[in-house]
C-alpha cells in the first residue's frame, strides 16, 4: 500500500536513510530515489521534502527536494536562518573563529548573531564584541545560562526558522539550548564520562521541539571552514569595509597594504578596528594559500 505523499523536513540522515518529519511531527524513515544521485542532489538536513511514506517496516522515498535557501558544507545542512555564534568570556574567546564563521555565514547568506553567553562571569566581554563588531550586521545578544539573563530574546532568535549553534567547546552552547528548548542534550564535560570519548561519533541532527527547530554542532577545526575562495572576494563579507571600498585608490584592493587604500585609513582613523580588520589580514592569507593549493 502506497500512502499518500506529504511534506517534511529532513531531521536526520545516516548511511543513505533520511528521517522525514512529517507536518504531524510523525518521523518516517525515506530514501532519496536514483533520479537525485543522477541529478547531483543530495539531501540535506534541514531540506524541505515531498516524500512518499512507507509501511510497515518498509522505508518510503523522498520525491521531491524544494528548492534551498542556503547551505551549509560542515556542517551539511541546509536552509538555515540563523548562525548563532556563542562566546564567552571562559573559554577564552577565539576571534578569528568568530570572524570566519561570519564570513561563512554572510557567504551563505544565512543572517548571523553573536550570542555572548556567561555574562555573569564577566559582563565587559560583552561590551567588547559590541564595540568590535558594530558594524559587522550581526546583533550581538547578551545572555547566561546560568542566571537566565537574556534567553527571552534568544528564545526568540532561535524560534525564528531553523537555527544553528556554533563556536567553541565550552561556551555554553547545550546548556543555553537545554535551557531555552527544554531538549536534554548532553553539557558539560563530556569527554570525562564513562564511555564517551574522542571517537564518540556525531550526527548531524535537526532537533524539533514546541515550534524550535535547533542544530547543536560540535567545534570546528578552523582549517575545516572555509572551501577555497578567489581571496579577492574575502572582503565582500566585511560589511564593515563597505562604506570605505569605493574610495580605495586601486580597484579591485584587497585592503592589505594598498597606497591609498580608504579601508586602512578608516582602521588608522579609529572608525574600524584595527583587530577585526588585522584578522582579515591573517584570513586573507589563509585564503590565499587554501585558493594557490586548490588543486593539489
Ligand atoms: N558560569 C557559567 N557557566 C556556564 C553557562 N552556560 C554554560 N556553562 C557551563 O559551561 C560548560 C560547557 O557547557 P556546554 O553547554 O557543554 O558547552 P558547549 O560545548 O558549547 O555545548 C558547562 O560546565 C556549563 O555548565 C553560564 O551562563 N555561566
Ligand atoms: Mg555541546
Ligand atoms: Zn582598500
């Protein structure tokens, strides 16, 4: 018996089966059909589907995957809202990581917020990033898990389409989601736990729960991040850069070290900062490097 075909998102996929959430909040177990692979598409968590049920013990198919607003490669997943990039002042803050998951998310055109959680350990951090990244078009949104400061506006944030957590271990991003969702993902110091330990595999997982529809990622290894890019397009994801770029003397300049250049004059002005746009410097060399070594 053939049900009838319905829509879904993708929740789950594991060695070729996908898990199908249904508008019911039914979960059904589906498999891509050939015309996909020949097609090139793969599908994603977070892709809205057309599937066809099966029964039984029998998987259904996906019928149709519609179209993306964005994905993702690390991780694979696709139509995301939001990129929630959590901070805090413990671990100490990795600033190039935060800069390149801007830059990823602005490249994907997935709107991005720094969420500096544990604010009750140190409520100057907060005023820092603010200050650093107000014109990086990424609201900045302090919170504690902890106290519960903030998470009124973070729930919000996080209701708001499909939302992903990213940035350091350690930052509190389980607990904020825990607390927020009321899911009970594991926080704390996992590695510690009987059982658990480096090889502890991790799937990528869409979490659903009363209206949220949340990713909880581990760390990434910032050599992981970027995929090689022409490095003169970097600066197209400094919206800080945007409102100098046109008085640069050299077009296209990549605000490195350029004679005339309206961007470093912003920097040495003191109405960009110097840090954020060092970083850019220390990006574009990775950038350049990953883009001379594409082929190898
Ligand atoms: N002081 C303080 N500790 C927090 C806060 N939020 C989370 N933590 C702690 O930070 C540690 C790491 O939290 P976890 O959620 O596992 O971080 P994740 O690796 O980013 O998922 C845990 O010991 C949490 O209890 C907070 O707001 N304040
Ligand atoms: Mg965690
Ligand atoms: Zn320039």
């Amino acid at each position: 018996m053939i049900l009838q075909e319905r829509a879904g998102v993708i929740v789950k996929a594991m060695g070729g089966l996908y898990y199908a959430r249904d508008e019911a909040g039914d979960v059904h177990v589906v498999r891509a059909k050939g015309v996909f692979r020949r097609k090139g598409i793969t599908p994603l968590v977070g892709d809205a589907v057309r599937f066809a049920p099966g029964s039984g013990e029998e998987h259904g198919w996906i019928e149709q995957v519609l179209p993306r607003e964005n994905e993702l490669v690390r991780p694979p997943v696709a139509n995301i809202r939001h990129l929630f990039i959590v901070l805090a002042p413990e671990p100490e803050p990795d600033r190039l990581l935060i800069d390149t998951l801007l830059v990823t998310a602005h490249m994907q055109r997935i709107s991005p917020v720094l969420v500096v959680n544990k604010r009750e350990l140190d409520p100057s951090l907060a005023v820092e990033i603010r200050e650093e990244y107000a014109r990086a078009d990424a609201p900045v949104l302090e919170v504690s898990a902890q106290t519960g400061y903030g998470l009124d506006q973070l729930a919000a944030a996080l209701k708001d389409g499909i939302g992903c957590m990213t940035g350091q271990s350690g930052v509190g991003k389980s607990t904020l989601l825990n607390k927020v969702t009321g899911l009970t993902l594991e926080a704390g110091d996992i590695s510690s736990k009987i059982g658990r330990g480096k090889n502890t595999t991790h799937h990528t997982e869409l979490l659903v729960k009363d209206g949220y529809q949340v990713l909880d990622t581990a760390g990434f290894s910032l050599l992981e991040l970027l995929e090689p890019m022409n490095p003169v397009l970097l600066k197209a994801y400094y919206p800080d850069f945007a409102p100098y770029e046109d008085d640069c003397h050299f077009q296209p300049c990549y605000h490195f070290s350029e004679p005339g250049c309206a961007v470093l004059t912003a920097a040495a002005r003191g109405e960009l900062s110097k840090a954020r746009l060092e970083r850019y410097h220390q990006l574009l060399d990775k950038v350049k490097q990953t883009w001379r070594n594409r082929y190898e």
